[in-house]
C-alpha cells in the first residue's frame, strides 16, 4: 500500500512577518524547514509528497529541495 503525504505551504503570516522569508524557508537547526517536514513523512515511510504552494515561491522552493 502506497503511502501519499501532502505539504501545504503558505508564503505570508502574520505572526512571522517581521522575518521578511517564507515560513518553509526559515532555518531550523541549519536547515530550511520544509527539508525537516519531508524527512518526517520519510521517516514515516511516506514516499509519495505533494508540495502545493502559490506560484509565485514554487522556483524558491525546488531549488531548495534539489539543493
């Protein structure tokens, strides 16, 4: 049975935005925080992720990951 993980990401908060970045792209502990949300779905045996975010931070986001 294939496992399916979704990651919804959205660019703006109102409690974070002083930080002027976008919330997946925060370091956490030296790495950007989508990177820790897609090694937990790994770690859960999750192979299959869908990202959805707005088009406008999509290339932000897979140079992130292809990094």
């Amino acid at each position: 049975m294939t496992r399916n993980g979704i990651i919804l990401i959205e660019p703006e908060s109102s409690r974070l935005n002083y930080l002027k970045t976008i919330k997946p792209l925060i370091l956490v502990y030296g790495r950007p925080l989508i990177l820790h949300s897609i090694d937990d779905f790994k770690q859960a045996g999750i192979s299959d992720i869908m990202i959805l975010a707005p088009e406008e931070i999509i290339e932000q986001i897979k140079k992130t990951i292809d990094d």
